[in-house]
C-alpha cells in the first residue's frame, strides 16, 4: 500500500497541471476532430455495407492514439515497448472498401496531430481532408460511364465453345474474357463465365437474347457490378 503510495505522489509531483490540462485538451481536441471525419465518412458512404462499429472505431482510434503519443512524449524506451506491445494485436476482420483504411489513417493521423500537441495542424489538416474527400463525392470523381459485367452461359457439352460466340461478342461488346469454365447438371453441361464491357446503347436484354440463338435457349445470366447508394 505505501508503495503505491510512493508512486502516486511521484506522478502527483512531476505532472504539473499545464501538462493535464495539455493532456485534456488534446483527448477533446481528438474526440471533436474525428466526429467530424465520422460525420464526412457517414455522408460520403457508398458501399452498402454500413456498420455503426466501423464509425465507433474511428473515434476510438483517434482518441487512443492521441494518448499514445502524450505516453510516449519524448521517451524513446517508451516508445519502443509500445511498440512492442501493439505488435502483437492481429486485425482479423477484412475491409470491405479500401476507403475505409483511408478513414482509419485519417482518424489516426489526427490524433497524432493532438497528442504531440500540433492543434492548429490537427484542425486544419482535419477540416481541410474532409472538404476535399466531399468534394471529390460530390463530383463523382473517378467513376466510369460503363462498367464491366459478369455473363454467364450454359451450353451443351457437345458443344465448342472457343469460338462460336466471338461474332456475337463483336457486334455487342467493347470487351469480353473468358474467366472460368466448369461443368454442370451432372456433367451433361458447361458454364461459361465472361467479364464482359458492353457497348453504348446495348441493353441486357439483347446480348441474353442474341446467345439464347446460339447455345440451344439454355440458362443465361448477367450479374451486375456492385451497386452504390
């Protein structure tokens, strides 16, 4: 009991009040900061696949990191042995978009910014990213006008495959490739998966109708690119 004590007025004694009130304001400063990166994340979300634990998360981070590196200060045994420590965590959980990773970067890097004390920094590097990340959603930025399809044929397995679509292919799409070729219906049939680039102002409709011609009116299915919200 009187060794702790000992340590308590220890840290009593060499933490002044400067440095709590320092300590505060950077976990606040953090805390503010990545509510605004969760605000612009939550706006410019697209995927889907919402999950309120991802937008925890970064909050979360933000703040941890930013006592992290009050912690570490300019302690260099420190800073090593949490390195150390941190080494050891495994993420086992996959991103679902790359965008996210970005998120997490962006959340940690401002508290970075707020745990080393950089607060003008951490609020203008934050407000600045987020105009910029709105931005580039609102122009749609980087979108293509037409984007690739996954077509599915089923023919018979008398049938050769190698060639007897490439006219059909050619009238109708900017680009096709064949990904994969398997049996099916016990054998007594192939599947046939393209990725396929349609031509402008070719429907769905009219390549499905155009290969029914040709592989005896067996299945035919287009799957569609991952749709936005």
């Amino acid at each position: 009991m009187n060794r702790i004590f000992e340590e308590f007025q220890y840290f009593s004694d060499g933490t002044t009040s400067a440095a709590v009130l320092e300590a505060f304001a950077a976990i606040f400063l953090s805390f503010i900061l990545s509510l605004l990166i969760t605000f612009v994340y939550k706006k410019t979300f697209t995927t889907g696949r919402y999950s309120q634990s991802f937008v925890h998360t970064i909050v979360i981070m933000s703040v941890v990191v930013s006592v992290i590196m009050i912690v570490i200060g300019n302690n260099i045994a420190v800073a090593f042995g949490l390195v150390g420590a941190f080494s050891i965590i495994r993420f086992r959980s996959a991103m679902s978009d790359p965008k996210d990773i970005a998120f997490i970067f962006f959340g940690m890097a401002t508290g970075i910014a707020c745990g080393l004390g950089f607060y003008i920094l951490a609020v203008l590097f934050a407000i600045t990213l987020s105009i910029l990340i709105y931005f580039l959603f609102a122009i749609n930025y980087g979108r293509q006008e037409t984007q690739s399809k996954t077509l599915k044929v089923t023919i018979p397995e008398n049938m050769h495959y190698e060639d007897v679509f490439d006219p059909l292919f050619d009238e109708y799409l900017k680009q096709h490739r064949l990904q994969q070729v398997e049996t099916t219906n016990l054998g007594t049939m192939y599947q046939l998966t393209y990725l396929i680039l349609p031509k402008e102002g070719i429907t769905d409709k009219q390549i499905m109708d155009a290969i029914r011609e040709l592989n005896a009116n067996l299945k035919v299915s287009i799957v569609m690119p991952s749709q936005e919200f």
